[in-house]
C-alpha cells in the first residue's frame, strides 16, 4: 500500500473495524453503507462491520429511508451514534456543521472520526469554514480538524472517501487489479487511520495513506483528482505536489 509515511504500518496489519457509525443518511452516507455492505461478497468468509447512521430525522424515519437505501443498515439516535464504534463518519453537508456536536462523534471505543465532507459549489458553509477550499489556512477538513479539537474532540480527525461520487463509491470496489486508489490523510499516522484504510481496502479500494490532512487540498472539488479514477501512484504524487 503506498504511503507518504515510511513510519505507516501497513493497514493489513490491522483488523477491520467492527462497529461504524455513520452521521448523515443521504447519498454519500448511504452510499458508504451499501459498500460496507457489499464486503461479504468481495471477500467471501469475511464479516462487515455493523453499521448505524443517524440524520436529522428521528430513527423511525431514518429507518424506513434505510430501508430503501441502506437496508443492512441500523437507525439509531444521534447521541447513541458513537457508543460502541470505532470509526465515526460523518457525511452531511458543511453548511448543517454548525448543528454538529463533536462530543457526540467519538466514545470509549471510536479510534478516528472520518471527515467526508466538501464544500459543493456555492454552498453557504459556517463563517469559520469560508473560503477557497486550499488557502494558507488550508484545506476545509484542515479547519474542520481544528475546530473539532478545540471543542474537545480527543479522537484524531481522518479524511476519507470525500473524492468519490456517491454513485461510484457503492459499487466501484473490486478485489482485481487495478483497484481505484483513495486517499487516507491525517495529521499523524496512528490506529485511527490504519482503521480507516483497513476499511476502505476491505471495500475493495486502494488507500493511500498520507500526512498531515493539510495535503487533502489536491482531493477537495476542484483539486487534480476529485471525482476521478485514479493510480495509486498518481494519487501518492498528486498529495505530495500539492503540500506547501
Ligand atoms: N453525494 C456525493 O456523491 C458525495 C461524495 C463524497 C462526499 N460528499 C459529501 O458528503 C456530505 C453529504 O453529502 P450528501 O450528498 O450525502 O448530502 P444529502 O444527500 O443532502 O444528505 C445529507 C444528510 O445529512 C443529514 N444531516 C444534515 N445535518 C445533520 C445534522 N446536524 N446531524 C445529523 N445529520 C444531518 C441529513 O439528514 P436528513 O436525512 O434527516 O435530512 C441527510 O441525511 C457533503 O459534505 C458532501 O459534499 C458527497
């Protein structure tokens, strides 16, 4: 798995995560539940990770949506979301991130909490997050990571699965060569994100596995890579060319 950490154990190493919490039942967070889904199938004898999302909606009506979209899927309160996962998600729009509670995405088990968030057009995003996507302060998931940590988020922030459509990251994994590589950033390795890839290349994607998120510029909309089929070695130089 190429990486821009020589210090990066390899995500093999590491098991799948068994829980994964998923804020957000839209077309990205559903998206990732049926390629969670779909792990059986890809490597037959292999369990998928239980999945719960939260949205807005109460669970009764996150359910009946699952049930359509994500049917392997578990609705669960939002404050019930992080209790017994490793890896939180959270995939709603950054114009709703001021309606976020980041002392609800981490509890006593989470490793890592997964930024997948862009910011789309001309979405009216919170006034800390104004801005070109890769200006001095960076990267948005750079900004995101910060205020995070600032309102005592204690688990590190991972950016992943932000650069692939919600039509292609349900279906796309595969176990053949050549795989679609995926970046995996965070400000320093560590087992929140050798989860995260463990994952992602259980779903049947190649995680490239970078740091620090500041790198993430070259995979926001826009960047070199967003939104498209892309080498493992490209990808890896793409996120080195474009950190300043
Ligand atoms: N769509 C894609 O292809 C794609 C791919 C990669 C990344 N992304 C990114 O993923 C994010 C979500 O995009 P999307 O296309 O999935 O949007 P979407 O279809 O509009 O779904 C948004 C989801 O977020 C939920 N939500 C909003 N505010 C919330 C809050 N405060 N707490 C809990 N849930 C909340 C909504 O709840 P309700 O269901 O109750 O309304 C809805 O389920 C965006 O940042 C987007 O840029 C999207």
């Amino acid at each position: 798995m190429p990486s821009l950490h020589d210090d990066a154990a390899p995500a093999s190493a590491f098991r799948l995560p068994e829980a994964v919490g998923i804020l957000g039942a839209g077309r990205a967070g559903t998206a990732l539940a049926r390629a969670i889904a779909r792990i059986p199938r890809l490597h037959p004898g292999t369990a998928a990770p239980r999945v719960v999302m939260a949205a807005t909606r109460p669970p009764a009506a996150v359910r009946r949506h699952l049930l359509i979209h994500a049917p392997e899927a578990e609705a669960v309160p939002v404050d019930e979301l992080a209790a017994g996962t490793e890896l939180t998600v959270v995939a709603v729009p950054r114009e709703d991130l001021d309606d976020v509670d980041p002392a609800l995405l981490a509890g006593p088990r989470t490793l890592a909490v997964v930024d997948m968030t862009n910011t789309w057009g001309d979405e009216p995003v919170p006034d800390w997050l104004a801005g070109p996507g890769d200006t001095a302060a960076g990267p948005g998931t750079v900004l995101i990571a910060r205020r995070w940590a600032a309102a005592g988020l204690s688990v590190p922030v991972v950016r992943a699965f932000s650069e692939i459509s919600h039509h292609e990251l349900g279906t796309a994994g595969r176990t053949e060569e050549p795989r679609r590589a995926l970046g995996v950033g965070a400000d320093d390795p560590g087992p929140g994100r050798d989860a995260v890839a463990a994952l992602m290349a259980a779903l049947g994607f190649e995680p490239v596995e970078y740091a620090p998120l500041a790198r993430a510029a070259a995979l926001e909309p826009g960047g070199p890579v967003f939104g498209r089929e892309t080498a493992a070695a490209d990808l890896a130089r793409a996120l080195a060319l474009r950190f300043r």
